[in-house]
C-alpha cells in the first residue's frame, strides 16, 4: 500500500460526458501527479501540482483540467469524453524527502462508451 | 516525442538466471534515473533508481547500470524469481522538470 488512494477504482461513462476523479497523496507529501496510460502505452505525464500551485504540464488535453485543494487532495476532471479518453488515470505523490520518487496509487480505470 | 523508450514489450527468463531489462533515452539533459515495477490492477511501484553522476547503484537482487554516451540504462535481476513477474517501467527526469516514462517491458520468469 503506496499511501495513495485513488476513487473511483472504474468509471464507464458514455462520449460526450463529464467526469471527476479524485486522488488523496500520501500523508506530508505535497507533490501530486496525474498519468495516463493507454493501452500498449507507458505512462504519460499530464500534470503536477505542488502545494495548491500547477508546478508542470504535460500532454494535457484542453478538455482535461486538474487542481490541488487546500487540503493536497486533488481532482482530475475530464470533460467531452471520447472513445479514445479510455484508460487508466494513475495519481502519483511526492514529499521533500521522496522528491526523486513518487509513490502512486492503484489508478482509476476509466471507459468511454 | 518519446524520450525514453523500452524497446522490448516482453522478457522470458528461468527462474534463478538473470533478467536483464533494457531502456534507451535522448535527452542528456535527464539527471535522474529510475525503475518502477507493476503488478495487475496495480499502481506501479518505485524499485530502484540511479543518479547521472553515477554508473551503477545495486540493491540486493537488482543492480541499475546507466551508460551516460550511449544514453542507456539497464536493470539487472540476479537471480530472477518468479515473483518478479511484473511490467518495468523505466524512468527519467532532470530537476524542475517533469517525469518521462517508457513502455514498459513485460517480464517472466519462468519455475
């Protein structure tokens, strides 16, 4: 158990909706990262947050958009969903003394119908 | 624009002979190097990692090698066990900036 918790564990949603997952780091830690793989694909940074701020972005779609609540949980909202928006959506934590390591949670398996 | 690429999907190895996983990266700027190990319906996690100013960091079973002009690192796994059986992710990242991850390379390790 990496310390990070992720909800819902599967979403099945249809095109065209509105989703929200949402991720709780790893108590001290204030670095939260979203990922994203799809099938046959490596993990593909979308976005970091540090402390409430944006810290980095990655490949993140317009449609996609995240933030860091004053309490470090997180939320990833993805709107206009498409078939191809299908996939597992990891949320990775990092603290001061870890910050060459994240420790991620057991991801969120989303499917667009 | 991959930056760091795991060339090969898959690994079959006997259980007690080595398992040698190889990962290939572009930009010389990276400073940090990892490897993270999944399980099914599991988030991965970190196993091992090794810093640009060094060339191997060992840690029991498993010994990282990065070669920086060939810009290429490797994991080593002696002896392979069957609960080894996993995805390697490798990884890489330079200060400030964000992680790259490659494809990950299946590996099994055969009783």
């Amino acid at each position: 158990d990496s310390g990070v918790t992720q909800t819902p564990k599967h979403l099945i949603t249809a095109t065209g909706q509105r989703v929200t997952l949402r991720c709780s780091p790893r108590s001290g830690d204030l670095s939260v990262y979203w990922y994203q793989q799809s099938l046959d694909q490596g993990l593909q940074f979308l976005i970091q947050y540090y402390n409430g701020e944006e810290r980095a972005k990655g490949n993140i779609l317009e449609r996609f958009s995240a933030q860091q609540f004053p309490d470090l949980h997180s939320e990833l909202n993805l709107s206009s969903l498409e078939l191809g928006d299908s996939a597992l959506y990891f949320c990775a934590s990092s603290g001061p003394t870890s910050y060459n390591e994240q420790f991620f949670g057991p991801g969120t398996r989303l499917t667009v119908l | 624009d991959q930056q760091v690429k795991q060339n090969s999907p898959s690994l079959s190895v006997q259980e007690g002979r080595i398992s040698i996983l190889n990962c290939d990266y572009t930009n010389s700027m990276f400073d940090y190097f990892l490897w993270y190990k999944k399980y099914p319906a599991e988030g991965p996690t970190f196993l091992i990692s090794i810093s640009s100013i060094k060339d191997k960091n060992e840690d029991g079973r498993f010994t990282v090698f990065l070669n920086k002009s060939a810009k290429h690192l490797s994991l080593h796994i002696v002896p392979s066990q069957p609960g080894d059986s996993a995805v390697y992710f490798c990884a890489a990242y330079h200060t400030g900036n964000q992680f790259y991850f490659g494809t990950g390379t299946s590996l099994t390790v055969i009783p």
